[in-house]
C-alpha cells in the first residue's frame, strides 16, 4: 500500500518535538497559558487516582494535525510492586480491538469486493446459520444489531480457539435480529473468524501486515512479544493468583489464546495518537497512510444501524448509544469513538477537527472501579478548553 510521505513527516516532526513529561506533569514545552488550558481535565485524572478508581493514567488530544496536550500521572502496576506510569507504557486496549483492528479488517475486505455487509454471515461461514442465525448480516454485527447475547458463558468451563468457534456457530440469538442493540462481543468474535476465513490468516498476522504496518504502530499488536514486557501495565489477578501483564484481560479472547475479534490488541499512547490522527486525516481528505479509502471510512464513522433504531452505531464505532458517555458535552454528534473494558478510551470529532484518548488499566489489581463518568467529565473539560459549544443530547 502507498504511504504519503507528507503526513508520515508531519507526524515524525511533532514527535521529534514533543519534550517527554515528567511524573504527573505536563509536556514541557507548553507555555503556562497552553498548561492552564487543560488544567482541570488534568485534575480530573489526579483525583480519580487519588479516589483509586485507576492506578495511573496517560491522555493526550489533538486538534489540527497537532498533539497539543498530553499528560502523564500515577503508576502503572501497584502490585506486586509499584511502578511509575509513564508515556511510552503498553496498554490491553481491550474493546478497542473491535474498531480500531476487527472492523477496520472487515471494511478492508469489503473495499476488495470479497465481503457484502448486507450478505449473511452464513454466506461466508456456513456453520453460523444454525440456532436461527441464518438472517443474521454482517452489518448486524458490526453495529451490535445481531440479537446475540453479550458475551460466551464459561460455566462449563472450556478453553481453545476451536471450542470458542464451537459456542459462537451454535448460539441463538436472545431476540430477533436487527430488532434491537446488544453489545455484544459475539459479534466481533464472529467477524474476526470471517476474516481469517477469507484471508487465510489469522487475524493478528493480517492486522500486523495491512493495518499496524501501513500506520507505522510499531508497538502495537497481538500477543506483545517478550521486549516490551517490562512497559505494559498489568492488569488483575487471574483465577489462579497470576498477575495478568502482557495477557489480555478479557477471559474469552483470553481463552482463544489471545487472538480474538472482540479483544487482545496492546498498543501505546504514541500509536493511538498516530492511528486517531490518521483516521482524522483520511476523513477530512488529507494525505493520510490510513489504510482504507475515504468513501469506506465514512461508512464506517457514521450511523449504520437498522432502519428506525435509536441506537446509533457506525462499522464498529458508537456514535450515539448507550455506551457513548465518552463524548462529554461538547463534542460533536457526529463524533463517534469507542471504549476498553480495562479503562481505554478513544474519541474522534471530524466536525472539531480533534481527538481525545485516555489510557488507563483501571482494573488493576484486583477488578478496579468504573471510569465511566472520569471520560465523560474528562471530554466535557477538553471540550470547554477548546471553546466548543454544548452539543445537546
């Protein structure tokens, strides 16, 4: 795939002058003015760490092709010895997978006329028509649209690729499909097997080589090798007393050996910017090494969900759902982003121009506290520094 030299020397060039920050501070080349700006997002976050509803954090955002805030604060692992957070540590994305790798794959396929998202999902694994599933689309997973449960029980339990292949085939779906939304990670499970169906990889090897490469993510992927080990934060306790770091958190992705649709993507702050201001970039018409074109991407960035339904849902992006809470106030509505079990959060706003990303392992140690309202109040702060207005429901 061709890479536009302009926006990969952009990029370079506001890496190469971004000072790095100091514990808990700000980047160092900013004037007062440009620190007070963000000051009470700033806030916010210290004082989540200091409620202990997450060990340690890394946010940034950026508008106009610039990062022009990022911020560092607490630790990265508290147990079994506590560790400094800092700006290049390696995060479980967790749920971010599904956008930013699963949906991103499946648009890629789309764009090579190998995969309809109006065909059934039967078309292209034959095996997941069965308990009523046959009307199932592939549009219907990747908006949560499908009716299927929310995730795979592990009671009894079972462990393998194979097994978990097994489950999804023979789900039934908990209500008609397309008659309401389910998050569920049945659903991108689902879509990561297509994938590998289609390409005859697995889907970490596909990612790696069509996705992470074109957008120069180097440290980013499944199955984190054992180099960057000593920067990822840890995340729990497993069921046997292990401290899960450089495993992904998620039981099922877990269970299928860390390769899953719906979960196992590590990446970095550095990565995430380089990814959101790509993804910014190809929508907005620029140069832009983002591997999809733009007509496909903004299908992918807005709502694509059934006829009549409230729940807005882009290809694999939220854009106005339950789970939207991250958008804050003053963000657009035609924003859209997506969010990690573990404490991620990614969102995007073309209409501002911007993007804001939080990066937490909020479930270390032991389960964590919910940082629902922290990304909310967070965006809504990013927001007002910006001077944009309220967005309305």
């Amino acid at each position: 795939m061709k890479v536009h030299l302009p926006a990969l020397s952009r990029r370079r060039l506001l890496q190469g002058s971004a000072l790095l920050l100091a514990q808990g501070g700000l980047a160092a080349c900013q004037t007062p003015q440009e620190a007070d700006r963000f000051a009470k997002a700033d806030a916010l976050i210290q004082q989540a760490i200091t409620n202990g509803e997450c060990p340690g954090a890394v946010w940034g955002v950026g508008q106009h092709g610039h990062l022009i805030h990022r911020g560092v604060f607490g630790a990265r692992s508290l147990e079994p010895q506590r560790e400094a957070m800092t700006w290049d540590t390696v995060f479980d994305m967790a749920s971010l997978t599904k956008p930013m790798i699963t949906a991103l794959a499946v648009m890629q396929l789309v764009e090579k006329g190998l995969v309809d998202v109006d065909a059934p999902v039967a078309r292209y694994l034959p095996q997941f028509a069965a308990g009523g599933k046959e009307q199932i689309t592939v549009r219907l997973l990747l908006t949560h649209f499908s009716g299927l449960q929310p995730d795979l029980p592990r009671n009894p339990d079972w462990w393998g690729k194979a097994a978990a292949t097994d489950r999804i085939m023979q789900a039934v779906p908990k209500q008609p499909p397309g008659s309401g939304f389910i998050y569920s990670d049945l659903n991108f499970i689902a879509l990561g097997l297509l994938v590998e169906k289609i390409t005859l990889q697995t889907l970490n090897v596909y990612a790696q080589k069509n996705i992470l490469a074109p957008l120069d993510m180097v440290q980013s992927g499944f199955l984190p090798p054992a180099s960057l080990q000593a920067r990822i934060a840890p995340t729990q306790y497993d069921e046997h007393g292990h401290m899960l770091r450089g495993v992904v958190h998620d039981p099922t992705a877990r269970r299928m050996d860390g390769v899953a649709g719906n979960a196992g993507l590590f990446s970095t702050a550095d990565d995430v910017t380089r990814y959101a201001q790509a993804l910014l970039d190809k929508r907005a018409g620029r140069p832009s090494p983002f591997p999809l074109t733009r007509a496909t991407l903004l299908c992918m960035t807005t709502p694509q969900q059934p006829a009549g339904q409230k729940s807005l849902r882009g290809f694999g992006w939220d854009i106005a759902s339950p789970y939207a809470t991250p958008r804050g106030d003053r963000l657009s509505r035609t924003s859209f982003g997506h969010t990690g079990f573990t404490g991620t959060s990614l969102w995007i706003d073309p209409d501002n121009d911007c993007y804001v990303f939080i990066l937490t392992n909020r479930v270390h140690p032991n389960g964590g506290h919910s940082v629902v309202h922290l990304r909310h109040d967070v965006a809504t702060a990013v927001g007002d520094a910006l001077g944009l207005p309220l967005s309305g429901p």
